[in-house]
C-alpha cells in the first residue's frame, strides 16, 4: 500500500511539472516517491535485469548508446533524461514497470547507494578524473568509494575501460571484470599511479604499468578508430540460460563488429564498445544488435546543430579538464569558437581547473583578411573566438595567457552576435549549455518555442521540454 502510494504522488508530482511546463518531472517525481517510500528503488527494480553507467564523462551518452542495442531485445527502463541520482533512477523504473532490463545512468557518488538498491548485473565504468573539485573532492578519493561498492557485489558484472588507470584500479576490487580498449586521452588525474602513487611507466600506444604491480589488463574487446570495428574475443557459455551467451574470454575466436555511429570523436566510439560488450553481458548478440547504434545522432542536445540569424551552430559539451581535452580537437577549421563557462553548483565553485586545459591550440584561429595586427593581450589578429558565460572573465583571462584573439561578453547570445557569419562551434559546460540550448529554443530562429530558460538548473531535460512545448520533432 505504501509503495503504491508514494509511486502515485509522484506521478501526480511529475505531472504537475509537466502542466507547468518545468520539465517531464523526473526529478520530482522520483524524489516525492522515495521520500514516501524509501525502499521503493529497491521495488522497482526487483525482477528487472539492471545495468548502472557511470564516470566522469560520456555516462549519458554512453547510457543512450546501450538502452538502444537492449531496446533490440524488448523495452528497457532508462533515465534518459540525465536525471542520474537516485530520484531520477525511480522514476525511470516507475515509468517502465513492463520493462525486464534497465539502464541506469548514475553519478560516481551514488553508485554505492544506488546499487545496494538495486542489484545490478552490470556496471559500465568509463573514466575517472578531476570534476566539481568542491563537490567531489580528490578523485582518487571517488575511485576509492567505487571500489568499496563494488567489492560489495559479488555478483555484478563490472564493465571497464582499461585505458584509464584510475579506473582499473576502482575495478580491480570487483570480482568479475570484462576490460575493454576503449581509449584515454585525458591523462592528467593519473600522471601517478592511483595504488602507490608512484610514477607510471606509460609506454607507446596504450600501455602502462606500475612496479607496485598495477597495469593494463589485457583486453578481450579492442576498439580499432580508423576502421570503425569493435574486436572481441569470445566464447559461448550459459547457452541454456540465454540462448547463444557471448561473453569474452582470451585465447579464442575473434570476431569484428562493424559500428555505425553518427556521433563525432574517437571517445564516443569507445563508448560504443563499453555499450557492446555490456549488451553481451546482458545477453545481448552485440553483433546483431549493433545496427541499432546508427539511431543514435544526439544525445539531448550533445551534438545538435542549430540556425540563429547568420550563424549555423554545432553545439557541443564539457564539463572538466577531460572533457575539454576530448572535445577541442573535433573543432572544424573553418568554424568560428563560442566558449561558454559557468560556476554554478551543478558545474562546480572553482574554476581553477580552466588553467588545466591546452587552450593553447586554438591560439592563432583569426580572420587573416580582417586583420594581422597584433591585438595586446588577446593574441594575434581579429578574433574569430568569443567566450561568455558567468565566468566569462576568468575564461578570458585564460586564453589571454594562451594567446587566443578573442572576443569577451557575458551574455552567450551577444557574444554569439559578435562573431562572424557562417558555422560556430559551441563548447559550454553543464548549466550553460543548458540554458544557451533553452534560449536558442525560445529565439524565432532556433530549436522551437515556449521553454522556460530557467528550468534548466532544475534538471529539466531540453528535449522534454520541446516535445511539450511543440510536439515531436524531426532528428
């Protein structure tokens, strides 16, 4: 009776949000529902064959890329929304009561109490490194809290990226680990090794090794970039229990699943291949199921391109140091740089982290025909780059050092206006991605009309919002 209680007061919670257009209500709803029933994750889940997705970056969309190869094998319970702490996990469940598998999307900090709820038979492990410094703390500190989660479930399958140290660290505490090659070009949190805090031994390619013992495991699921493959090395087991059971193991058979992704970067194919090979443990013929990632052309608004005025726009996300690193080489040459950075809670205080990006290869991108003078503390030429945002100043000051000619306004749309006709690149962090893709929704010219920019620090998801402001529309 209680459960089924808390579970209709949240429904009526979200609907309200909807009615008020603050969102589809994820976030009430679950959070009027466990603060009803407590238990009630640990309800919704039950029956339910469970798969958690967390790390620093690439949960939603890595989350995003695994619903839809489980989606080939009947419904699945997904938070796709982004909602990832344990009020968006129950509203997900409670939204899919018919499901049979799930997939979660979770914050490093509540994967402990999320899976003690829920028992999950995968968790998808990406990557670990430096975010919301005032929030998280040390990272090796948040590896620390997931190893003592895992080690707690016997029973889980960990799936994990073997290219970041940090990562195989936390896992290794786990009893049964599935690696996976997917790449790691962020190396700045693990320069020592996360065991001993010694100096890893990096040598080319991927490896790495510490003398205390610690070092890449090999690989059974190798991602190859350039010919857009997924190896893996398998074997058939529990073919009773769910049909053919591919599961990965050395010294066997390999076999090249070809990926179609539409999403841009070599990362986002890494976490293509964490997906397949938790699909696999999910009873998934990642080969046959694999198809379904070509669906996948945005996640939210990651990706999305947008018409404001004289500016065609790629908007684009990053959150930290790691994420800034992944995302400015997929800058177009010929694109003009909006940089937008906030400091709100859901970003993180302390922007100290800016100093932590190589900014420095966006030095010397001007408009050569405007202008070739020199431009005293803002680089070389006419700037073809602005930065915004509430911390705008501070981001300013950072390219300034990196001497990048650059244009310095707070409101993201002026500093959109500033910059010459033609493609733009967005690079915001979380709030201020939000609530620049809310304001371009509400323009004449951009993604739609009747959102309510200020939802956005609400966790009220974009793509929500449209759909009940305008109805679906096209991809």
């Amino acid at each position: 009776m209680r459960s089924r209680l808390a579970l209709r007061a949240g429904r009526c919670a979200a609907g309200l949000s909807r009615r008020l257009r603050r969102g589809e209500g994820a976030i009430i709803g679950g959070r009027v529902t466990l603060a009803l029933d407590p238990r009630a994750l640990a309800r919704l889940a039950s029956r339910r064959r469970v798969a958690l997705v967390s790390g620093t970056n690439g949960k939603t969309t890595t989350s995003h890329l695994l619903a839809a190869l489980l989606s080939t094998a009947g419904p699945v319970a997904h938070n796709a929304t982004g909602a990832n702490m344990p009020d968006g996990a129950a509203a997900a469940l409670a939204a899919a009561p018919d499901a049979e598998l799930a997939v979660l999307e979770v914050d490093e900090l509540y994967v402990a109490a999320v899976a003690e709820a829920v028992d999950p038979a995968v968790v998808v492990l990406l990557n670990l490194s430096r975010d919301q410094l005032d929030r998280g703390s040390e990272v090796r500190m948040v590896a620390a809290a997931l190893s003592q989660a895992l080690r707690r479930r016997p029973d889980t399958c960990v799936v994990a990226n073997a290219d970041d140290p940090m990562v195989v660290w936390s896992a290794g505490s786990a009893a049964r680990v599935v690696w996976v090659a997917a790449g790691a070009n962020w190396a700045g949190d693990t320069a020592g090794c996360p065991a001993c805090g010694e100096a890893l031994d990096v040598s080319p390619g991927r490896s790495w090794s510490c003398r205390c013992g610690l070092a890449r495991p090999s690989t059974p699921w190798r991602l190859h970039p350039a010919e857009h493959t997924v190896l893996r090395d398998i074997v058939l087991r529990d073919i009773t229990r769910l049909g053919a059971h591919l599961s990965p193991g050395p010294g066997t058979r390999t076999e090249a699943i070809p990926v179609s992704l539409p999403l841009p970067g070599a990362f986002n194919l890494g976490n293509a291949a964490l997906a397949l090979a938790a699909a696999a443990e999910l009873g998934i013929d990642p080969a046959s199921a694999a198809g379904a990632l070509a669906s996948i052309r945005q996640v939210g608004d990651r990706y999305r391109t947008a018409l404001r005025g004289p500016h065609r726009l790629r908007l684009l996300l990053a959150k930290n140091p790691a994420g800034w690193a992944e995302t400015l080489p997929l800058l177009e040459p010929d694109a003009a740089r909006l940089l937008v950075v906030n400091a709100r809670a859901a970003d993180g205080r302390d922007t100290s982290w800016l100093w932590d990006v190589a900014f420095e290869q966006l030095a010397g991108h001007h408009d050569l025909e405007t202008s070739t003078r020199t431009r005293p503390g803002t680089g070389r030429g006419a700037a073809r780059v602005a930065v915004a945002g509430e911390k705008a100043h501070d981001l300013g000051l950072r390219l300034s050092y990196a001497d990048v000619a650059h244009t310095t306004l707070a409101d993201p749309l002026a500093a959109l206006d500033a910059l010459p006709p033609g493609k733009v690149d967005v690079i915001a962090n979380y709030t201020a991605f939000r609530s620049l893709a809310a304001r371009l929704a509400t323009a004449r010219n951009g993604l739609g009309a009747g959102v309510d920019p200020e939802a956005v620090d609400a966790g009220v998801d974009l793509d929500q919002q449209l759909r009940s402001a305008t109805g679906p529309r096209p991809v």
